[in-house]
C-alpha cells in the first residue's frame, strides 16, 4: 500500500497532466467520435507508447466501444484503455528469473545500458534495498572507461554500507568481474552487483566488450548472470526500443529498470519493448535518493498514469 | 521496418503525376504518412501537427510538374521545410572580445553535460583561449572527480570547492578567474529535472549571478516525446542561446531536437558524440533532416525529387528552344549553372540533348567572364528582345561591361546564329551536326 501511494504521489504530475487532458477529451460528448480517439491518440503517443502501438490500442478501442451500448461515461472510455494497456503486460508477464536461481549465491546482477541512463545511481538503490533486506551484498566496479566511474559508484556503496571491488591496476572490466565473484565466493555474499561503462548500442566493440564479460562471468559461475538488467532512461524515445533489441544480443535481459520517472516523461516506451521483446519491467526509479527505488507493477504502473481518482 | 516504410511510400506515392496543382485530395497519403515518420522519429505529437498543417497550407495550390507526382513534391517541400526550421538562425557561440566570457552548461540528468564542458573547454583552449572549468555540480557523487580528471587529459584547470552551496562555487570561480586572468569559465551545472523547483531555483540563481555570455542546454538525442516540456522549462527559467544535441552517434532519429527547435526557438549550437575530447562536431541542419527522416525511404526519395527538379529546369529550357524563345536570360542561367559546375566544357552536356554532337567543340573557358559581363550589362528588356539592341544600345553595353563594340556585336551574332540553330534542331528533332563547329570565344 505505501508502494502503492507513494508511487501514486510521484507521479501524480504525471498522472493529473494525462487525467485531466483526457477528462477534457471526453466530458460532454454524448458518444466517441473521431476526434475523441485522435486526442486519446496524442495522450498515448505523447507519453512515448509509439505511433504503431498507440493506434493498435485505439482500434482496440474504438471496436470495444461500438459495442458498448453506454458511451457518456468517461471512466468506460478510461477502463478500456487501461485494460488494452495491461492486456499488453498480462501477455508477457513471464519471469525471465528461474526459481533456482534465486537460490543461487552469490546471487549475480549484471547492470547495463546506454550512457547517462542511471546504472550506477540504479545499482546504489539496489544495494541498498538488498542491505534492507538483510542481505551481504558486494558491488564490483566494471565501469573501468567513464572518469571518476568508480569513485561515484565508491560513494553510492558508503550510503548503501555495501562492499565495493575496484581494481586500482586492471582496466579491463571482465577483470574486475572476475575478482569481485572470486571474493564473493571467498566471503560468502548473498548479492554481488556488477556495474559495467555506458554503451551505446551502435558501437560494435563495446558491445562485444559486453558479450566478453558475460562470457568470462559465465564461465567462472558455471552460469549466467541471475539478472541482467538493462536500464533505460525514462525520457527514451522510440530509440529505446533498438536499445533493447540490441542489447538483448549480448545477454539475456531479464529484467528493465526505467529511470527518472519523477519528471513529467510517461516512460510509455515499455509497453513497445514488452509487447515485442517480452522482457519485464522489474524496477522504476522516481529520484536521487537512495530509496527512490520502486518494484514495478504493470496495475499500479498503469492506474498511477491513467485512472481518475 | 525501413523496407515495410518504404513500401507504404511508394504507395503513396503511386498518384497520378503531374496533377496541375497541389490539393488536400493528393497529398493527403503522403502526409499521413510524414507523421508517422516524424513520430516514431519522436518528433513531438503536437510539433509533428503543426509542423505538417503549415507546410500543408504553405503548399496547397502549388503547381505540380510534369515529372513529378504531388506527394513527391509535397515530401520534398517537407525536407526543405524541415532543414530550414532546423538550421534557422543558425550561430556560433558569443565569445567576449575582452573581460571574462562565461558559459553556463545546463540540462537534465545524464543529458552528458560534463564531458561536453569539457569538449568545450579543449575547444576553446585549442583557440587560444585561457578556460577555466567550474564543478558546480555538487549533487551527483564524484561529479567534481569526473570534471578533474577530464580536465587533466586537457590539461585544463578545474575550479571546485569543498562547499554545498553551488552558487558559492560559481562566484568563487569567478574571483579566482579574474584573479588568475582566466578570460574563458565554462560552468558545469548538475543535471536536474525541469519540475525540481529548488533545483530549478538554483540554476537561476546561478543564471542571474553570473549574467553568462552563453548559456547552453544539453539534450540527449534519444529522448521522446518529454523533450518538449523539460526544453520549454529550462528556457522560461533560463533564456538560454542555444541547444547542444548529444549522442547522435547511436542510432537515434534526434526527432526531440525538431521538437525543441519549433518550440523554444533557440538554434542548435554543437553535436556531441562519443566520449573522446576532440570530438564536438558542427551541426548540419541537412543531416538532421535527413535523420529525422530516416534513411533508405525517404531521403532516396527527396534525392530522386531533386533529380527531378533540374530534369524540370531542363525540360523548360528544351520547351523553349523548341518554341524559339531561348533568350539572354537563359544564357545567362546555364553560364551560371555551368561556373557552379566548374568547366565550360560541361555546358555540352548541359543543353539538353547536345551532348554527344558538340564533344569535339573547342571551348576556351576565359570566354565565359566576357560573356557574361555582356549579359549583365543589358537590360532586362535587351536580354529577352535582342531584336531591340541597336548601336546606343550596343555602345553603352560595351563600356559597362568593360569590352569592345566589335566584342558585344560578336556576342550578338553568335547568338543569333546559336538561336537559329536551335530552332533548326527543334524542326528536325536534335539530330544534326551543326554545332560542331560552333566556338565559344
């Protein structure tokens, strides 16, 4: 529940922007028309769904309300729209993450994405919820490219109280990997989370850095990373969508963090890269503080942008 | 995708052509079928409608050429439209010619603020100018690390304080600058979200404190639809002179920077790509738009409309030599055409259908100059009725444009004797060898 509101709070510009744009859109017309789908049409496409997605979920739409003999009522209109959206989710919804894998220790998390989406602010929070949660956790810090990578991420692990690799002398990432499993191994940790360097995805060398390191991680625990999460800034565009695409060719993407929630961007991106790649979103980040971590919940996600109070 | 795009045109496009003039009716596929380019561009909803009503409107009534069919013309329009909103006003940045020039670097969170300070700083250094760097972002861990350590590579100076209070920074650097004869501070800010009020508050604090020669706004080219909201935000509370786009090196379609453009008005000043420090490109309206557009689809098109535009150019000139209305004006366009071109030995291949008949014809390219001081020195009306040059005439011709009489009769004669020709050409379709022996001096 206090997920839930505080979810709702941070959003809520969000969510007021879309409500009352819609409830303009809606209020005082005796049926649907044309020009009623086309301003949902601009709520869906303005909040980064796609222009494909976006007017499959309109037809979707319009075709349900022809068959709903009351069309005056707002909260119809807005509960069909809601459900094409989950529709999406509820679809896909399988976990990537194997049971027995959530047995595994150290249980591993690989952290990746573009540059400048969050992944060492992301992996502060996520060491710290696991802190939270009682768990030994360890951070390895295989962001060997960026300046000052490490000391950000150094300084991230002093507010979590996690412990931190970092390799004064290698500046070969899959090095630091292979370090830090070795500790985790040694000292027993229950979470090891790896940072990696921002990427962009059109440069094949870096990206091949990536495979290197998945394949250097594999080999060590005799199986993949536990997660691999990509982490996509909120304010991605279309091109989020290629993100994902062709980080999925470098490692099996278990799960998506969205950043940078708590501005006025919708992240509406994600209901493309469900629908076409299956990959769930696991957390949402809605700020610089280190609790600003949430779980994802399509439900909530999806009441907190289009429900009316 | 693309090849799905290109389908979808083509079909659009399938119209009839030459349809005299541009309606609602005729271009109505193809623009249906530009926003959806311009949205999943991330062109901004709202921007991607107006953007296409005004061109719309600028467009309707256009007359359609033979060769080319409405939506052709219409995408076309679009392209040109398009680079025109996105290079206007273009500007470099405004450096003081003496005391201290300051440059204000703002944006949001991972936008890649700080090692664009730091581009800028090598920039500028590389112009001989003294630049210190300001780490004024204290938010972000080891942001004041990151800027020093870029710094280093550049061997330029980094300001920082051990302080929590940015704008304390900023006017301690400040003093230190005109202390230590710094005349150029570029100010690294922390990135910030457009609805963080206190945040917000800071970097105008910081705007008004230092009253910066340039202030600029950092805008990663993969964002969405968002832009336009944050960009209009940051410029209410900090005017600022122009926008740096980042990234463009992945494969975004950089949408966001048409959306930012129509909405704050303010040009796009640099391209940041990849994280090595010489790397700040200038920016090319042209490519964006071609960007925007996407490759493969689109731009072959307009490349194809383009083609077709000098075929036009050429089909009116083959009209009127065949009508015999090939006069001064017309020569003085292909000598044109032919100087921007390089060589008059091209204008063979210029005049439609000569080609191959004239390869041999010797040319001497000096020629040209005299010519075409000639025609200047006529009048508009002795450049479309030859018939009207008569000894004054010829007299005032030549002493405007530095020649003889005999020089500017000369001209006349040959091109009479070249209008006769044409005319002969167009009874007896281009096929005879006349000019052959037809010298250009």
């Amino acid at each position: 529940m206090s997920i839930f509101n505080s979810l709702r709070d941070r959003l809520s510009k969000t969510r007021n922007n879309l409500v009352n744009r819609i409830k303009e859109t809606i209020s005082g017309k005796a049926s649907i028309d044309s020009n009623t789908l086309e301003q949902i049409e601009e709520i869906l496409i303005s909040s980064d769904v796609g222009y494909y997605l976006s007017n499959k979920i309109i037809e979707n739409v319009r075709t349900k309300m022809l068959n709903t003999k009351d069309r005056t009522s707002d909260k119809i209109i807005f509960d069909v729209v809601k459900s094409e959206l989950k529709k999406i989710f509820d679809n896909n919804s399988t976990s990537r993450v194997s049971e027995s894998n959530n047995q595994a220790k150290p249980y591993i998390i690989l952290v990746i994405g573009v540059n400048g989406a969050g992944k060492t602010t992301t992996i502060g929070k996520l060491a710290y919820n696991y802190k939270e949660q009682g768990k030994k956790v360890l951070i390895a810090a295989s962001d060997t490219f960026r300046a000052a990578a490490s000391e950000q991420l150094e300084i991230w692990s002093e507010r979590a109280k996690a412990d931190i690799v970092i390799s004064e002398k290698s500046v070969d990432p899959s090095a630091v990997a292979y370090e830090a499993i070795e500790k985790a191994h040694k000292e027993k940790y229950d979470v090891l989370l790896i940072d990696t360097a921002g990427r962009l995805h059109t440069k094949s060398y870096l990206m091949d850095e990536l495979v290197k390191l998945n394949r250097i991680i594999t080999k060590k625990l005799n199986r993949a990373p536990d997660e691999t999460l990509l982490v996509l800034d909120g304010n991605s565009g279309q091109n989020a969508v290629v993100q994902s695409d062709e980080f999925s060719k470098t490692a099996l993407i278990t799960g998506l963090v969205i950043t940078k929630l708590d501005g006025t961007a919708k992240g509406g991106i994600v209901f493309q890269i469900f629908e076409k790649q299956k990959i769930p979103v696991k957390y949402i980040g809605v700020g610089e503080d280190i609790t600003d971590l949430q779980p994802f919940n399509a439900e909530e996600f999806i009441s907190a942008i289009v429900d009316i109070n | 995708m693309f090849e799905d795009l290109a389908l979808k045109l083509e079909s659009a496009l399938k119209k009839v052509r030459g349809q005299g003039k541009l309606t609602e009716n005729n271009i109505s596929d193809t623009l249906r079928e530009i926003r959806r380019i311009l949205l999943d561009a991330d062109v901004n909803f709202k921007v991607a409608k107006d953007f296409i009503e005004d061109v719309k409107t600028k467009a309707l009534g256009k007359e359609v050429l033979s060769s080319i069919t409405p939506g052709q013309l219409i995408t076309k329009i679009i392209y040109d439209e398009l680079v025109h909103v996105l290079g206007g006003n273009q500007s470099e940045i405004k450096i003081n010619g003496s005391g201290i020039t300051t440059i204000l670097i703002s944006g949001l969170q991972g936008s890649g603020k700080t090692t664009f300070s730091a581009k800028l700083a090598k920039k500028l250094k590389d112009n001989q100018r003294r630049s210190l760097l300001v780490a004024a972002d204290i938010q972000r861990p080891a942001a004041v690390k990151q800027l020093q350590m870029l710094g280093e590579q550049i061997n330029i100076p980094v300001f920082s304080l051990e302080e929590k209070d940015a704008l304390k920074v900023v006017k301690n650097s400040i003093e230190h600058a005109n202390e230590n004869n710094f005349n150029t501070v570029i100010i690294d800010t922390a990135g910030r979200l457009h609805v963080d009020e206190d945040m917000m508050a800071e970097i105008e604090h910081i705007k008004n404190y230092v009253l910066p020669t340039e202030t600029l706004f950092v805008v990663d080219a993969m964002t969405g639809q968002d832009a336009v909201n944050s960009a209009r935000i940051f410029n209410e509370r900090l005017n600022f002179d122009g926008i740096v786009l980042t990234k463009l090196d992945g494969d975004a379609r950089g949408g966001a920077a048409l959306s930012i453009r129509s909405i704050v008005g303010k040009p796009i000043k640099f391209i940041s790509n990849g994280e090595k420090l010489n790397q700040l490109e200038t920016f090319y309206p042209e490519r964006l738009a071609s960007r925007i557009l996407g490759k493969g689809d689109v731009i072959s098109l307009v490349e194809k409309v383009q083609e077709n535009f000098e075929e036009i150019e050429a089909d009116r000139l083959e009209e009127k030599i065949r009508k015999n209305e090939f006069d001064f004006e017309d020569f003085l366009k292909q000598i044109k055409a032919i100087k921007k071109m390089g060589s008059l030995s091209s204008l063979v291949g210029m005049l439609p259908g000569l080609g191959s008949q004239v390869k041999n014809m010797k040319v001497d390219d000096n020629a040209l100059v005299k010519t075409e001081a000639i025609i200047n020195s006529m009048t508009y009306q002795e450049r479309k009725k030859p018939k009207i040059l008569n000894g004054n005439r010829r007299m005032r011709i030549a002493r405007g444009s530095g020649t003889s009489i005999q020089e500017v009769n000369r001209l006349l004669k040959q091109f009479s004797e070249m209008q006769k020709m044409m005319s002969q050409f167009s009874k007896k379709g281009f096929g005879g060898p006349m000019l052959k022996n037809y010298k250009f001096n």
